[in-house]
C-alpha cells in the first residue's frame, strides 16, 4: 500500500515506519523538516507535496503531553497539534478525487479521565479534565473522516514503554541510582504497552484483521505505580525505596501532574482481545525483561 504517515519520526511513527517499510509498504511522512529520502519513504512538508493515490493514512502527530507544565501557551500548542493538525488532514482527503480508504488515528486513554478504582474498556464513555476533552476532540476530527466514505479506526494508547526515548526511560531514572521511586501514593493505576506491540495493533488494523472503531491500545497487564517501581528495582538491584509526595510533583508540574503523574485509570484491551490479538508482552516483567 501506499501510506501517508504524521508523527513519522516520533517514537512511535518511526517504529512503525520501518515495519511498514519492511513490509514492502511505501511511505510518504509528512513532517516540519525537510529530509531526503530514504529507501520507500518519502518525506513531505505540505500535503499537497503528496503524489499518488493514498491507500491509508496513520495519523500519529502531537506534541507530547507530559513534556512540560501546561501553560495556557502549551495547552494551545498541544490542541493545534493534535485537533487542529487532524481537522488539516481530513479536509485534505476530502479535497482528494480519491480519499484513502482507512484512517487510523492515535488518541490515548486520557480520554477516560482519571479514576482510582473504575475498569475501563472501548465501551465507556469519556471523562472530564484537559486530557478527557483533548481526546474526544481530537477523535471527533478523525471521525468527520467517514463522511468521505473512509474506514476511522481510534487507537487509545496508553503509556508507551520503548527501550529509549519513552515513557519509561523518565519514569525509571532513580533507579540507575539504586533507588526504587514513584510518584504520590504510588497506588494510582498505570496502562502500559509495549512499543513492539503497538506497531503490531496498528498492523492488526491496517491489514483488516481488526475492524472496530476504537481499539484501547494497552496491555492486559495493568499495574500500579508502586508494582512498577518495585520490578525496576527488582532488575536493577535497588536499595533504596522512596516516593516523591504528590503536593512535591504537583508544585512542580501544576495540572500536568494531577492528571497524568499521581493519578491513572485501569484500561483494558477488550475489543483486542475479543479478536484475538496476542500481546508479544502480556506482563510488565516480561516487557521490563526486554527493554531493560
């Protein structure tokens, strides 16, 4: 196929550009840089750069939520980034004498708000807070997509965990120091995935073996913080055990950490599991075995 890639060089989009790639896939990646190209992948600055009938688009693209403190200014950046850049994409395809017949669009389980207890799947509705009304925007753009006759397909990702430059990578820093950390209580609920298994649940979607219009993109092993802190430390021999008090993380980080560092929601992959998919890394001790 011929697929137009956004987020293509994050760290998700470049995981899945070189499996794709790999597949024998053309790409083309629209991106803010110039780049050369770069065996089946062309790179783009304005869509109207794209040449050819798109079979799909994987919409992968925004800033990243807990890379800084939300200042209104931030806020503003992360909403273009995603809602806007999203509204951009689908009125290009409706320009398109040939829309792309799938649109698989990234939101993340922000979208459920945070709870302490609740069990969330595919079938629950929205919370409340900034995370909550940001990814039911951002998937109401993705969605104005099937007008156009295109197949949206919603992946609400949880906290990716790679081997560098993710989620992960920050939340286990003490740790190469010998000291086991969490932030708050460290009871909060934390959905993880492994990257490896998201470029597969998007492989899942692209080759119709999976049909639905929201998948929850996490693994089935969810745990809380305090659980993560003490495999790490289990991995790499920490000494030391020592939490960061949530008032510390919120004088910090303001809304940022409130929403997404001291609290959480338990996310299941329901609609995944349903169709069979099968996690390469089902459990936290065998994702942290490989990436660690």
């Amino acid at each position: 196929m011929h697929i137009l890639v956004t987020g293509g060089t994050g760290l998700i989009g470049s995981a899945a550009c070189a499996a794709l790639t790999a597949a024998s896939h053309e790409l083309t990646v629209w991106t803010r840089r110039a780049r050369k190209p770069s065996g089946n992948v062309v790179f783009v600055t304005s869509l109207t750069q794209c040449r050819g009938d798109i079979d799909a688009v994987i919409n992968l693209a925004g800033a990243g939520l807990a890379d800084r403190r939300w200042s209104a200014a931030y806020k503003r950046e992360i909403v273009a980034s995603r809602v806007g850049l999203t509204h951009q994409l689908v009125n290009w395809m409706a320009s398109l004498p040939r829309p792309p017949k799938t649109l698989i669009s990234a939101s993340a389980i922000g979208f459920y708000g945070a709870a302490d207890e609740q069990v969330f799947s595919e079938r629950d509705a929205g919370g409340s807070g900034f995370s909550a009304d940001l990814c039911a925007q951002w998937e109401q753009a993705a969605s104005a997509a099937a007008s156009l006759g295109v197949a949206v397909t919603i992946l609400r990702l949880g906290v990716v965990f790679a081997r560098k430059d993710g989620a992960l990578e920050k939340m286990t820093q003490a740790s190469r120091f010998g000291v086991e950390s969490w932030l708050g209580s460290g009871q909060q609920w934390l959905s993880w995935v492994h990257l490896d298994d998201v470029v597969r649940i998007i492989e899942h979607v692209l080759t119709g073996a999976g049909s639905a219009p929201v998948y929850n993109a996490v693994s089935p092993g969810t745990v809380r913080h305090r659980e993560l802190a003490h495999e790490v430390g289990r991995l790499r021999r920490s000494w030391i055990r020592l939490g960061v008090p949530e008032r510390m993380v919120s004088l910090l980080a303001g809304e940022m950490a409130e929403e997404l560092l001291t609290s959480g929601q338990r996310v299941l992959p329901d609609q995944l599991i349903a169709e069979g998919f099968e996690f390469r890394y089902p459990r936290l001790s065998e994702a942290l075995a490989d990436l660690l």
